[in-house]
C-alpha cells in the first residue's frame, strides 16, 4: 500500500505536544495555525498514490526486504546504482516539488535523502559499532516501508556561540545524554532547527557542527517519534494563522511549514534507534564519509531549482502584467534572470552527470554541489530584490483583503484603479498579491534567510567548496606554464 494523504493526516493526531502562543495544541491537522499545511504535505502524498503517478514517484523494494513480496516505496528512499537511476529519482523529486513550488523546504524527500545516504554509506558505521550500524540498517527500512515523514534537528541552541555545547549556562541548554542503561539512553536538552516537525511523523536527531573533545556527551545521533513521551515542540509564530485568506496569502496560507525548536525533557530513546552514542568523530563521519551530506543537500538544490523557475516566471508574469516587457532595460534584467535560472539547472544536471560510484551506489559529484551552495546562497536575495525592481509599487498597493470586493462601491473603485494591459482588475489583485508573499511579506522573508543559510553559514559551504576542489589540477597548469620557461633562457633571448 503507497501512503495517501488521510492516512498521514491520521497519522499526526498522536498526541504530540506542540506549544504555541501560550498553550498546547490539542490536535494540528485542524488548528487555524497548521491545518493547511498538513493538507499540502497530504496532497503530496494523494498524488503518490494515484495510480498513473506509480511508475514516476515509486520504486520495487528488493528482493528479499519486503516480507509480502511486490513492495514498493517512494522513491525519496531509492538507493541509485547508476547515472539513470539517479535521474529517474530526480524526476520524482522535481514532480513533488511542482505541488509546492519549492516552498516546502523540509518536504519529506529532504531528510528520507539524509538517511538514505547514511544508509549507503552504513560501512561507516560497522567500523563505528556494529550494533549502530545495524539500528540504522533497521531504521532506513523501517522509515521507508511506513513512509515516514522525517525531519532532523541537527544544530545547538545559538545561545553564546563563542563557547563550547559543555560550557554553556545550563549543563543540558544542548540535548545531551544524562543517562544510559541497558534499554537505551536519556536524551535532556535543546536541539534546533525542526522546520517541518508541525507535520513529520519522527525526527532525526544528531550535531552536523564540529564539537570538542569535551562535547562528547552532546555528539549523538538518534531518531524518536514526534510524539515520544517528553519531546515538547516549542513553534515559531505561525504565518498560516495570520493568513487566513487564501486570496489575499495564497503561499503563506497554503505552504507554511514551519520552524521550532525542540526540548528533551529526559526522552528515552531505545537503543534500536541509537546510531551514535558520544562520538565526535563519529558525528562528522556520519555526514562527511558517507554520502549523506551530499545526497540531502543534492535533493535541496533539486527543489531550488523548481523554485527558481517559479521566481523567474513570477518575474515575467510581473512586466506582462504591467507591460513593460518589451522595454529594453527590462528585456535586459529578465535575461539576467533566465541565466541564472539556468545556472542553477545546469549545475543540478552536472551534479549528476559528474557523480562517481561510492561503492555500490551513485553518488552526485561534490564539488559542484558546493559550488551550487556557494552561488545560490548569494543568488537568492538577488533575485528577490530584482523582482522588487521590477514591480515596482505593483506589490503594495493592493486592496486591503478579499473582504473589498464583496464592498459594490470599493469593487467599482478596484476596477479603476488596477489596470493592467493582459489582466482584469480581480486577476490583477490575484497575481500581485501572490508577488507579495513570494517576495516581501513575513512568509517570503522568512524563506530569504532559509535559502540563505539552510545549509550553514556562507563560511561552512564556502569551505566545503574549497575542500573538495581539484587543487592539484590547476596548480598543475600552473606549474607547467612556469616550468616552460627560466630567467636564464630569457637573458639568452631565447
């Protein structure tokens, strides 16, 4: 059976403490803060289940994991072997994506291609501990075969950054282990960024930042359901329940994912979903010897670049509306537009067609992921202010709410007022206003920073670019040309 959207809607009425504006929420897949956004993440998977959609979103399970036999799963958990076998699965990313325009950062595919890639890389762990290995085994089929929706939490509270996890006020402000026994281990503290944890089933929890020696306590990596006894969800404001008109926040209404932080206030956690227990090494392994760090982050840059292309049609649809596309200076900044879309596309197309076998399986290329981080990171607010500049005042001034139009009066006044050469006045209103929350409203902001340091500060991916260049290469070059000539063959005139 391939998931449909009740059964994960169902799936989230489990009990699960969710704090926001002063109190618990009793049930999230009907709160005016979340209720719609737990129907896009359904929507996700109605479209899944549909069976002309089969081929496209799902793949067999091997031979032998499937007790029944037949089995298939989404193909967010496929493990590729080859070239074709990672396109096929791109195909299925970018198909989920279209439903969202990329607005779901933490989408299901997003930590299914973190642990997916542990998995490929699980060698890394039977060197670790052969008893870690085999729970993370365990757990990769475990979340695919019940198509669990995963998010992670894998950076500490801010707090002071100048100190280490140990040294902060508070032995437990970062999750940390205070017990261990037989059954598992005792998880106390806090953890962050769960963006998506509103509508995950479980959460993946871990520490992507290189910690001390004296960390060792904090260098684990674990997975519990969001509902597990202790496990307190602290949500950001909501942008869904300050937009209660679909019209009027059509983005913000529809696709607020949302952010928290997570407390562990003393969760037990067994130890068949303990895949690391106080190892710093091992914490950093488990992204960067695997390929972990690159398959999740591939699957970011796959969703940025449908998300790049909804932004750069959103910024044609701008100057059609307001015709001005034939104007040279705006005929200029769209190709400006549609090159760096391109970029985007060409780099994802790269990563692929540069992968290397890592084993038994494909792997993107890394370098030009990082490249990709590198650019993209810098290219979004850039976009973000072009589109500005090319609305104008086009964006602002709108009609208070939907709430105008049902005003004769006011109704007559918009047909005035908003003109536009290709639109009525009400699809005119409709286009600017989701401009609006694309670009400039709380929502939009909210995804500028996402984009800008979703996969770490501008320093981590800047050096994870210079890490994994070919040095070696251009040097080479380098050397070459200046071995073909000396000081002496000069003097001779040579």
């Amino acid at each position: 059976m391939i998931k449909t959207g009740e059964q994960h809607i169902q799936s989230l009425r489990d009990g699960r403490q969710v704090y926001l504006d002063g109190g618990v929420v009793d049930d999230v897949t009907t709160h005016p803060a979340f209720r719609n956004v737990v129907a896009s993440v359904g929507q996700l998977y109605d479209f899944q289940s549909q069976p002309e959609n089969r081929e496209l979103m799902t793949f067999a399970i091997p031979d032998g994991e499937c007790p029944d036999g037949g089995g298939r799963a989404n193909r967010i958990w496929q493990l590729p072997h080859s070239y074709e076998d990672l396109v096929t699965r791109r195909r299925a990313l970018v198909a989920w994506t279209e439903l969202h325009g990329g607005f779901l950062g933490r989408a299901p595919d997003h930590v299914a291609s973190c642990i997916a890639g542990m998995y490929m890389g699980r060698e890394v762990f039977a060197a670790y501990d052969k008893a870690r290995a085999g729970a993370l085994a365990d757990y990769y089929r475990h979340a695919r075969d019940n198509e669990l929706y995963l998010t992670y939490v894998i950076i500490n509270p801010q707090a002071d950054r100048s100190k280490a996890a140990h040294e902060q006020q508070g032995e437990y402000l970062t999750a940390g282990v205070v017990d261990r026994d037989s059954e598992g281990i005792t998880v106390h503290g806090a953890k962050m960024l769960a963006t998506g944890a509103v509508v995950a089933n479980e959460v993946f929890v871990t520490c992507i930042q290189p910690l001390p020696p004296g960390d060792a306590k904090f260098a684990l990596s674990f997975a519990v359901p969001m509902n597990a006894k202790g496990l307190k969800i602290l949500s950001r404001k909501s942008y869904e329940a300050h937009a209660p008109s679909e019209f009027d926040n059509p983005l913000s209404h529809r696709f607020d994912e949302n952010d928290a932080v997570l407390f562990f206030d003393s969760v037990k956690v067994p130890w068949a979903r303990v895949f690391i227990d106080q190892d710093v090494e091992m914490c950093q392994k488990q992204f960067h010897a695997t390929p972990a760090h690159v398959y999740q982050n591939y699957q970011a840059q796959v969703r940025l670049m449908v998300k790049m292309k909804f932004l750069i049609g959103l910024g044609h649809k701008i100057t059609e509306t307001n015709g001005t596309t034939q104007f040279p200076q705006v005929r200029e900044t769209l190709g400006q537009l549609a090159a760096q879309g391109a970029m985007v596309d060409a780099m994802v197309h790269a990563m692929e067609i540069k992968g290397q076998a890592q084993g038994d399986y494909y792997v993107p290329d890394r370098h030009t992921l990082y490249a990709a981080q590198v650019l993209t990171q810098q290219l979004y607010p850039e976009i973000m202010t072009t589109l500005r500049d090319l609305a104008g005042g086009g964006m602002i001034m709108l009609p208070s709410s939907v709430a105008d139009f049902a005003n004769p009066e006011i109704r007559d006044l918009i047909g005035i007022t908003q003109q536009s050469p290709v639109l009525g006045s009400e699809d005119r209103v409709k286009f600017f206003k989701l401009a609006w929350d694309a670009v400039g409203s709380e929502f939009a902001s909210r995804h500028t920073q996402y984009e800008m340091f979703y996969a770490g500060a501008t320093f981590v991916t800047k050096n994870h670019s210079y890490r994994t260049y070919d040095w070696d290469h251009g040097k080479g070059l380098v050397d070459r040309i200046l071995d073909s000539y000396s000081l002496t063959e000069n003097k001779e005139g040579k």
